[in-house]
C-alpha cells in the first residue's frame, strides 16, 4: 500500500507539471512574429485552478504515505525518504502557487 501511494504521489507529480505547461502564458517566437501569430499573453486560469488541485491531492499523498510510513517502516531498509522529498517538494509548489499565482 505504502509504495502504492508513492507511485500515485509521482503521477501525480507528473500530472502537476502537464498542468503548469498549459496554464503558462505561451511565448513569443520568430516564427510567431513573422506570421503574425495570436499568442496568449496571460496565465490560463482554468489551468491555474486545475494547478491547485493537483498540487493539493500530491500534498495529500504525500501526508498519508508519510503517516503511512510512521506505522510500517520500522527497519531501517524500509524507503521513506522519496516519499519525504516529495511531501517538501509539494508544499514549496503550494506555497509558490499560494503568495505569487
């Protein structure tokens, strides 16, 4: 259950920055100029809120597998730092989304 958790918390991960690609303002090429292409200046914000609740649900994974982890990993082969590493990756990302999106 405990590694089942942590490969949904990578997927999650991955879903995440899928996301953040769509939600992002496009970028001005040569190619665009020269056709005159219409660009997307601003931040898509359905994607924006989609963004919080991916970033949210891999906190959430991160937290159980971390509680998870406290009642099944008594030895010290047991992995608890991937599922660690992601638990602080995700709240950095909740918290750039919360102060600057």
């Amino acid at each position: 259950m405990f590694i089942l958790i942590n490969y949904i918390a990578w997927l999650v991960l991955f879903v995440t920055l899928l996301v953040f690609h769509k939600a992002q303002p496009e970028f001005e090429t040569v190619f665009d100029r020269f056709y005159q292409l219409d660009l997307r200046t601003s931040w898509d914000m359905q994607f924006v809120y989609y963004l919080g609740y991916t970033i949210v649900l891999g906190l959430a994974c991160s937290l159980i597998g971390l509680g998870l982890s406290l009642f099944r990993a008594r030895r010290q082969t047991d992995h608890k730092t991937p599922i660690l590493i992601l638990g602080v990756l995700y709240l950095v990302l909740f918290l750039l989304s919360w102060f600057l999106l």
